[in-house]
C-alpha cells in the first residue's frame, strides 16, 4: 500500500468516523447504527422462512421446515441446504459491490449479520465456515476475497471456526458473466481442490460454505463436490444474495 492508499483509508476511516450512520446503499443518513436507512432496508427482498430447505428459494406459504420445492427434487444440488438473506436485485447490488471493490468493513459486518439471521439453523449446526476462494492473483489485485470477510465475521459472531485456506481455487477460472447454467458448470468444474492437510479437517464434519452471491449454484456446486469427496458429513450453503431467476440474469 503506498502512501496515497494509506491517506485515503485514514481519511475514509475519519470519515466513517465523523459520519458513523451513513447508509450503505443510498448514502443518505441512516438515522440508527444498524448500516442502512430505513427506506433502503425496506426497499430489500429479505428472504427468511418459510424456504425450500434445500435451495432457500421463498415459498408463498409455511409448508414446514424441512419442506422441499419441485425444483429441487428435479434438479438436486451438491449441496444438502441453502439459505440466503435477500434476492439479488437493484436494491441489494449497491451492498453486495461495496464489499467487493471497497474497502468497507461496515458492509461486510452488516451482511453477515443479515446472513447469521436467515441462515441460523445452518450457521448453529456448523463443524466449520469455509469461504469460496479466489485464485491468487484476482485475490492479490483485489487485496481480499469478500467471500472470506463475510465467512471470518459469521465464524466471529457465532464462535464457529473457520479456516480460508482449505479450499483452493487451483486454477483461474473465466468471470461466469454472461455464461448459462451448463456453461457455468464446465466453466467451474476442476477447478477446487483441498489443501493438504484439508481432507482431515472435513472428514465427517458439517461444512457451511460461504459466498457473496449465489447466481446458478455451479461454484458452490464445486465446491460442494471436493467436501462430499473429501467425507464431510453435510454441506450447507450460505449466502448474502440469491439471484432467484438465474436464466434471466446478465449481472
Ligand atoms: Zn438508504
């Protein structure tokens, strides 16, 4: 970090600090501490139960908690359960961009906040919190995996440990823009692996994957597959965003 970096982070946290209640999305004051104003956090699909137990996708009505969507059942993915805290939309891209190309803590610790609410079943019932990883390189131009600030501040709210070199992205994979479900899939597929010592620390044990978005499933989905082969007992997935019309999505 050179010397302009490190005087607009000071200057970033002066502002944080002289203006504590901004809100993330609008930028608006947010009137309480809790990150978003009240019109923004309104303004968010939140999704919370009742949901498929296995994608997370909302149902219309409570059909019980361990109730299963068509889609599903007709497509069942590598994992066992999902959850999601809100739809991937207009109103939730502005949140999930300010952890990914900025430097904002705040974000990051007011969507893991939102994800432990609507993902607590899976968040209390977890052996481990195992973030997504990035290649390298994307990881060293962008300084951090947003995917590993949301598993650390999960795993520091609940006390569940969490480990972000487990799982390695083993080859650079193209960006998933633009590409459909099966596209998406080969795009993918290869391209995690355990570290060596990995294959110890999920045997047997309950894995809760972390991501910022989930679009098709396919990177979670191999992800998924490297921790079923490795013996883990269970697989969820968590994530801040679910696109839940991924055929019709260009982000
Ligand atoms: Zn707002």
């Amino acid at each position: 970090m050179d010397v302009a970096e490190l005087r607009l982070k000071a200057w970033r946290g002066l502002v944080d600090f002289l203006t504590p209640s901004q809100c993330l999305i609008c930028h608006q004051p947010a009137g309480e501490a809790q990150g978003l104003c009240a019109a923004c956090w309104a303004g968010l699909t939140h999704l919370d139960e009742p949901a498929c137990n296995i994608l997370g996708t909302p149902f219309t009505y409570e059909q019980g908690p361990t109730a299963v969507s068509v889609a599903a059942l007709a497509n069942p993915p590598a994992w066992d359960r999902a959850r999601a805290a809100v739809a991937f939309d207009d109103r939730s891209r502005p949140l999930v961009h300010a952890l990914k190309y900025r430097d904002t803590p705040q974000a990051g610790h007011l969507m893991a906040r939102m994800m432990c609410r609507a993902g607590r079943r899976l968040v209390a019932e977890a052996d481990l919190i195992l973030p997504v990883p990035l290649f390298r390189w994307r990881l060293w131009r962008r300084r951090f995996n947003q995917s590993a600030v949301l598993a650390q501040e999960i795993a520091r709210i609940s006390g569940t440990p969490w480990n972000p070199m487990l799982l390695v992205r083993q080859r650079a994979t193209r960006s998933q823009v633009g590409l459909n479900v099966s596209e998406r899939r080969r795009n993918v597929r290869g391209a995690f692996v355990l570290s060596v010592d990995g294959v110890g620390q999920v045997k047997d044990k309950t894995v809760l994957l972390i991501d910022d978005v989930r679009t098709t499933g396919a990177t979670l989905e191999a992800c998924a597959d490297v921790l079923r082969t490795a013996g883990a007992r269970q697989v969820d997935v968590l994530t801040f965003a679910l696109v839940l019309e991924p055929a019709r999505l260009h982000n």
